[in-house]
C-alpha cells in the first residue's frame, strides 16, 4: 500500500488546501485607507501611520497575492525614530527586551533606511525565533511590496530559500508541502530559474489527478515556463 502523505491524503485534504491557498474573499466593501495613531513598542512614541480598514479581493496570484481593490499586503506601521515594524498587536516584555536590543543594532537599523516594512518585518520575525513558516510568508509579502526588479530579486530569493527550509524538514502535514512547493516553484519561476521551477512543479506527486483550481495552477506554471514568462501571472479563475 502506498503510503505517500500525497497520495494517502490528498483526497481528504484536497478541499481544505484548495481553501487554505487559494481563497476567494466576498466583494463587500471597496478598499479604505487612513491614518491611525500607532504607540511605538520600542520607544514609548506615539505617531501616526498610514492603515487600511477594508478591501475586495476579486482574485489572486500565482505568488498568493490577492488582486482588486484591497491592500496587498496589509500596510504594517513602522516607528519613525528607530525603524520598528509593529508586526504584531502585542509583545512581552522579554520580546521587547530583545527586540529593543535587535532594533539599535547596527545591522537593522542599516536595513530599516532601504527595505519594505515586510522585509524588515521577517528580519525582526527571525531574530526572534519564530517559526520559519512565518518568516517564509512574511518575505512573500515582501516581494509584493518590491519597488525595483533588483528589490524583488532579493526578496524573492529569500523567501525561496525559507520555503526550501521548509520543504528540506520533510513537512508531514500535506497542505503545508503543497503549499511551500507551489510557491517555490513561482518564486523560482519569477525569479527566471526556468529548468528548476519546471522540475518543482512536475515533482509534485500525484500532480495529474489534482483537482481545479490546483491541476490548473499546475499546468499553468508549466506553459508559463515553456514560454520562458517570469512575468506575474493570475491563478484560473473558476
């Protein structure tokens, strides 16, 4: 009996993975923008940033971006004295300790005067210790917020290396390797790694019997990289 997750599992997980990855949000509201006042964690400062209250999402890319008229990503508030991303709601005290500590640094503060929040975002995640599935998606994000295609080389080639980190630990959990395999496979094939972002997606087991929208997002990349198109691209609409 064949005991491979994809194979054993596939069928039962295929409706939470299609749910979990590729979402398609109700249009209730267009996207609203404004300005909030944010307490810096680090510093005590109050200040205000720019936030977003509500948003459409009437599709999605191939990288999980969603598209209409919504943030993508959600902006994150950053400290205009020392450059702090405020990626979460709430912190300890240890956490702050050390990200108080992380923050004054030499190195971060470097960073925090050329890169996207989310960027710096998954720099603060990792100096922490949080999980590298966290890292991985906080860099994707980043990517979206890319302002040059050098910027998105560099952001896009970390986030792949943090899903290969994933995808190196063997995942037991079926909907958390097919998600780090699909986007792998579109970073690679983005970032112009044809030849590696086609062995990817051909890799995933059982890839012909994936039911849409997945089989389709397959086939899709695969005509994409025959045409050598490192462009961004949609995922099928239903």
């Amino acid at each position: 009996m064949n005991t491979h997750p994809f194979s054993t599992r596939m069928a039962a997980t295929l409706g939470v993975a299609i749910s979990a990855l590729f979402i398609w949000l109700v249009p209730a509201h267009a996207m609203t923008m404004g300005e909030r006042e944010f307490v810096c964690p680090i510093d005590g400062k109050k200040f205000m940033a720019l936030t977003a209250f509500s948003g459409t999402q009437f599709g999605m890319g191939l990288d999980l971006k969603p598209l209409g008229p919504t943030p993508a990503p959600w902006p994150l508030p950053k400290c205009p004295g020392n450059g702090f991303v405020i990626y979460k709601k709430d912190f300890s005290s240890e956490e702050l300790d050390r990200l108080k500590s992380y923050v004054k640094g030499k190195d971060y503060q470097s960073m925090a005067k050329i890169h996207t929040n989310y960027f710096l975002a998954a720099k603060l995640k990792a100096a922490m210790g949080e999980s590298v599935s966290s890292v991985a998606s906080t860099l994707l994000r980043a990517t979206w917020e890319a302002r040059s295609r050098d910027e998105y080389e560099t952001y896009a080639s970390a986030a792949l290396a943090t899903y290969e980190q994933i995808l190196s630990a063997n995942p037991q959990d079926a909907d958390e390797k097919l998600t780090a395999m699909l986007v792998a496979g579109e970073l690679e094939r983005r970032l112009g790694l044809f030849e590696k972002s086609k062995t990817r997606f051909l890799g995933i087991p059982n890839r012909t019997t994936l039911r849409s929208p997945l089989n389709e997002i397959v086939e899709l990349q695969l005509v994409l990289i025959e045409k050598m198109n490192s462009e961004p691209a949609e995922v099928p609409s239903k």
